[in-house]
C-alpha cells in the first residue's frame, strides 16, 4: 500500500519524528536522573515542615504522570516511524484513508482522519 505523501514529504515528516523522539527520550531520562528523595533531602537540612513533605509527594506524581505521558507519546512516536519504514504512513488506522497532509502537519503521530477520532 503506498501512502499520498511524496519521498520529501515523508523525509521530512520521518525527521520530525526523529527530534520528537529524541526530545521525549531526553525529558525522561533526565527526570529518571534525578533521584526522588534529593529534594526531600535538601528540605531536610532546613525543617521538616508538612507542607513541605506534601508539595514533594505532589511533585513526584506529576513528575510520575508526565513520565508517563511522555512515554505514550514516545509511543506514538516509534508506532509513525515504523509506518514510515513500511509504506502506511498517513494513512487512517480505522478506514485506510489518507489522512490530509495539513493534519499530519500539526500531529505527526495521527493515527486517524480527525471526523475518525470523534466516533
């Protein structure tokens, strides 16, 4: 099955995966860097007031739930590029229509037609 998008086009869109990617693969890395208890640490050496205990347990689960959403779309991410690789990129999952090259544009990672995604 051959996709609409010409070879420049899906260059560029497979390069615009690729920085993604990588800036996905970086923000967890460094967040899975920085241990958990050095900010608690650090409150430590000044008092240990319970708000300050609580903001640290909130931070963390953000810092947990973005991990987690940044790995879905890393996800995303690999999914396109091996669509790319075999020849369905920009096509819909649901219906194997091309998807418009304005929507792959603003969502790289689209899987399906936008009308697709609201049933």
């Amino acid at each position: 099955m051959d996709t609409h998008l010409n070879k420049e086009q899906l260059k560029s869109f497979k390069e615009q995966l690729l920085q993604l990617k990588k800036e996905n693969e970086t923000k967890i890395e460094a967040n899975q860097e920085e241990s958990p208890n050095e900010s608690v640490e650090e409150l430590a050496d000044y008092d240990n007031h319970p708000g300050d205990m609580g903001t640290e347990q909130f931070e963390q689960e953000r810092d947990a739930g973005l991990d987690l959403m940044r790995q879905e779309r890393l996800d995303d991410i690999n999914d396109a590029l091996e669509k790319i690789e075999n020849g369905t990129y920009g096509l819909s999952e649901k219906s194997g229509k091309p998807i418009p090259t304005e929507r792959l544009e603003v969502q790289p990672t689209a899987r399906n037609l936008v009308e697709e995604e609201e049933e």
